[in-house]
C-alpha cells in the first residue's frame, strides 16, 4: 500500500480544472490546525501572513530560513498538503533553488514563485512592483523544476496586472513560465473586481490550471471561478487579519475592563487549546511509554 506525497495531494487539488479547490491561509502551527479542523483540504503559507505574525513588513524582511522555519511548523501542525509563498525565490536562479530543496526537505508540497525583483514589495499596497526579466525568470523556474522535479508543485506567479502592464504581458509570461516547466499559474490581480482574472483566463484557455488570490475582489461569488474553469482560490490572509481583529478587541476591553472577567465568553477555552494540540495524543503515549503497566 502506498500513501501520497505531499506533492501528489496538491496536484491533485490544483491541478484539476473539474472542482475548484480552496487553499487556506496558515502563518503558525495553530493556524494551519485550525483551518485543518474546519475542513479544508489544503493550505498556503503566506508571505504576509507570516511576516505579520513575526512583526515583519512583507517586502523581504524575514530571511528564506525564517520562512522555511514557519513553513515547518505548518507542516507539522496538519496533515493537509501546504503551498508555500516563495516570493520571488530571495535572489536568483540559485537562491530559488535552494529555497525549494529546503522547502522540500521540510515537507512542502508546493512553492509559488513570483516575478518581482528582491526584495520585493507586497503587491497589494504601494506602487512600485518593478518585473524580473522574463527570461531571466524563466531561469529560476527551470532551475527549481530542475531541482525537485515533482517532489514539488510548482506555481508561477505573474504580477504583470500588479505591475500595471497589461493583459498581453500577462500572457506572455504565462506562455513564458508553461515553457520553463510551470504546473500553473497564479495571476494575481488587486482589482476591486474580478474582471481582470477573469479576463485573463478566457484568452488563456486553460493551457495551465490557474490559481487566484481574491482578496481585493472579494465580493465575488465563486461560481464565476467555477464556470471560467479556474482551479484554485487562494484565501490568503484571512486567518491573519481575524487574530489581529479579535486580539486588538480583547486588549482594549480587558484594559477598559480592569479584568477578563467579561471577556471569558469571547475567546477560546483552554479545553479547546489543549485538544487542538492534542494533549490527549500526549497523555495516550505517557500511559504507554512513561506508565506502561
Ligand atoms: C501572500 O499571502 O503573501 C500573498 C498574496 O503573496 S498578496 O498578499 O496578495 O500578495
Ligand atoms: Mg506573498
């Protein structure tokens, strides 16, 4: 009996254009438990989301180790395949390749790499976003494909649309990054409206399956990614930005409260912190191995 690698499992979610599939958001081991617990079947480690939760600016602040590191933690928190935001790949041809074999020999099931220049700047805020070259991009791709073949799903990411070039630079890239070995590609877009992904797909005709971050496009429904055949929806940052909505509530109430008296029945139980860690896995292997009878 074989099981699948990590890789396999995403494949097979992104990788299919006849269910859309939905990536989770995770920065830290709880998150991706969490979003494990409520059901989802994959997840994706943000870039910003796991910088905020280190107290970093998503423009390359934390180091590949540092990524890698919190990549671990998710890793180990949940069962579910994870794509990791990669970002442009921290350098060159040679620093994405060393970024995916670390992220490989953690347990990663996939890396989406972008085509921003180091150190690149979050593309939902500011307006600088300078392109890598398009050749020279291809090259961290095939160089990455090289390197872990299919031990990782590897997604392209255009930010062409961020940058304000166009639809046909976009698919241009698009065309550029299926060549280098893409298995999809992310078009990212922060328009307020779906019309530019959407638009994108139609001339791409699902040459590659096609992956989507609406988080600017939020409202959205999703039978539009159902029926232009996009594969996956990325929920991006929504664990992240519900933590710091909820901590910030919780800080100004037990500062004007004097107390968390009032706040008990508005955050987690401890019962509920020690099941999603699994004491009880713990307490099990104490009574065979500390306490055996
Ligand atoms: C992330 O989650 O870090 C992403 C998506 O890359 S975005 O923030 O929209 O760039
Ligand atoms: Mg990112």
């Amino acid at each position: 009996c074989t099981t699948s690698s990590p890789a396999e499992v995403l494949r097979a979610q992104v990788c299919s254009n006849l269910e859309l599939s939905f990536l989770m958001e995770a920065h830290d081991g709880l998150s991706a438990a969490i979003a494990e617990r409520a059901g989802f079947k994959g997840l994706w480690a943000s870039g910003l989301s796991i910088a905020s939760s280190l107290g970093y600016r998503d423009v390359n602040e934390a180091s590949w180790c540092q990524l890698v590191d919190a990549v671990e933690r998710i890793v180990d928190s949940s069962k579910l395949p994870v794509l990791v935001d990669g970002d442009g790949g921290f350098g060159n041809f040679n620093n994405a390749r060393l970024l995916a074999r670390k992220l490989r020999q953690r347990g990663a099931a996939g890396v989406a790499l972008e085509d921003s220049c180091f150190p690149k700047m979050n593309s939902l805020i500011g307006d600088r976003h300078p392109l890598a070259d398009i050749h020279e991009f291809s090259g961290r791709l095939r160089a990455v494909k090289d390197t872990v073949a299919e031990d990782l799903v590897l997604v392209a990411r255009i930010e062409a649309l961020i940058a304000g070039h166009g639809m046909d630079e976009a698919i241009l890239r698009a065309h550029a990054y299926a060549d280098a070995g893409a298995d999809a590609i992310l078009i990212h877009s922060r328009k307020s409206t779906a019309d530019e992904v959407l638009s994108f797909t139609r001339t791409w005709q699902s040459r590659l399956p096609v992956v989507i971050v609406p988080t600017t496009y939020y409202r959205t429904p999703v039978s539009a990614y159902r029926n232009a055949r996009i594969s996956t929806v990325i929920w991006a940052n929504h664990s992240v930005r519900a933590a710091i909505a909820a901590m910030q509530q919780i800080c100004r109430r037990i500062i004007a409260e004097e107390g968390v008296a009032g706040i008990e029945p508005n955050i987690a139980t401890l019962d509920e912190v020690f099941e999603l860690l699994r004491y009880d896995e713990l307490a099990r292997a104490d009574a065979r191995y500390l306490h055996p009878l």
